[in-house]
C-alpha cells in the first residue's frame, strides 16, 4: 500500500507539533 506523500509529511508535522 502507497500513500501520498503529501499526506504523510503532513501527518508528521502535524505529530510532531502537537
């Protein structure tokens, strides 16, 4: 399974901000 990568950065982000 591929996932944009887009998205995932985003995720990670999002995870390391909060």
């Amino acid at each position: 399974m591929i996932l944009p990568p887009k998205y995932y950065i985003m995720r990670h982000i999002i995870n390391l901000n909060y």
